[in-house]
C-alpha cells in the first residue's frame, strides 16, 4: 500500500503542465497565406491557433508573439495591418514591431533609379525574443512559426544554451520545413488551409464591449462558408 507522501508526489507530478510559447515571423506567415489566394485567410487569431497545435492535454500556452512592422506608404494596407493588431491584442498576443527603411536601388541596363522599402529587425527581434523568453524561463517548449532558414542559428542557440527546453518547427501553409531548422527541433508541424479556417476571429473583436478590431471587407469570407467542424 503506496504511503500518503508517495501518492501526493505523483499526484503533483502528474499536475505539471508544460508551458508552451508561440513565436510567429508575421511576414513569412502572411507571405504564405497570400499565396494561397484565400484572403479571408489572413484574419487569423493566432492565440487561437496556437491552442490548435497543441497538445492541450499535456501542454499550456502561455505566451504568443507576432514579430511584424508596419509597411511604409499604403494608407488602406497600414488600416487593415492596424485593425489586425488590434484583435491580436484582445486576444493576447504580444506584438514586436521591426521598422522599412529605403535603399537606394538602379538599374544598369536602363539607369533608373529608385529607393525600395527593406523591412528590418523582424528576424532579430523574432530571434531574442525566443531566447530572452528563454532566458527568463518563460516556457518549456517553443513553436517556431517560419520556414525562413536564417532561424536555423536562433534554433541551434536555443538547443545549446537551453538543453532543457525543446524547439517545434511549425511551417506557414503551402511552405517547406527549413531542414536548418529541423536540425535543431524536436518536433514539427506542417500548416495547412483547415487549421487556419478553424481559427479565424470573428466580423468584430471586442474590449469591455467596444469595437477594438473590425475586419476588412478584403478579408470577408465568401458567401455561405462554415468554419469546418
């Protein structure tokens, strides 16, 4: 017969759940989801999603980050980016903004010139702010939403500063696996149309009963559609 202080640390044990964090690179995901030509696609709840992927039984969701910044230039493109922020922030999600700079760009055959928007900082700030979430003991098990390859070192540092704690790769719709990346994970999870189709917000997100984001007409589903089952 198990003794009092033997069945309450299992009984402890067996109530530890693992926390699990989500860290989405905005522009490979976007990227992604407009390849598909399904625009309606893009007001996707991401906290939502991440809950999705994960094992709920064995795993909580503690923290959602979505590295992103604002592009330069399109009012109608700045209003729709702004209202999905702000659904993203009713539900959670934490957002880290990277900035465009132009540089200055010619043609050698023709000679025009021209200053192109470059987004910068997103792949850093998606960097640190795994490992500093790390650092500070934030979660157990990372998901690392991007196919971009250049998260293979953010990747490789984790497993080595923080053997302990795991890596999932988790690759946009329509996207391959960065093998870089799978190097260093222990785990992956392929994206596809029906997880995001689940996982959309509604018309109108609210705050203490207010409009805090309103979806845009590019983004209406077609007439008729039933989130899947």
């Amino acid at each position: 017969m198990q003794d009092k202080y033997s069945t309450n640390k299992e009984c402890q044990e067996a109530s530890v759940v693992t926390r699990a964090a989500m860290y989405i690179d905005g522009f490979n995901l976007y990227h992604s989801i407009d390849d598909l030509k399904i625009p309606f696609l893009k007001w996707l709840d991401l906290v939502k999603l991440g809950n999705l992927i994960i094992p709920k039984a064995t795993e909580t969701l503690v923290k959602t980050v979505y590295c992103t910044a604002f592009h330069p230039g399109d009012s109608q493109k700045r209003w729709r980016h702004e209202q999905y922020l702000n659904a993203l922030k009713v539900s959670g999600a934490t957002t880290v903004f990277g900035h465009y700079i132009h540089e200055p760009k010619d043609c050698k055959a023709c000679g025009s010139e021209w200053r192109q928007p470059n987004e910068k900082e997103s792949d850093i700030n998606l960097a640190l702010s795994i490992f500093n979430d790390a650092r500070m003991d934030v979660f157990d098990i990372a998901y690392l939403v991007t196919a971009d390859s250049d998260q293979a070192a953010t990747a490789k540092m984790l497993r080595e500063c923080f053997p302990e704690k795991k890596l999932v790769s988790v690759s946009p719709p329509g996207r391959n696996f960065s093998t870089h990346i799978l190097a260093n994970a222990s785990a992956r999870i392929a994206l596809n149309r029906d997880h995001l189709e689940r996982c959309l917000f509604s018309a109108i997100v609210f705050k203490e009963g207010e409009p805090a984001g309103r979806r845009p007409r590019e983004y209406n589903p077609p007439p008729g559609w039933q989130p899947p089952a």
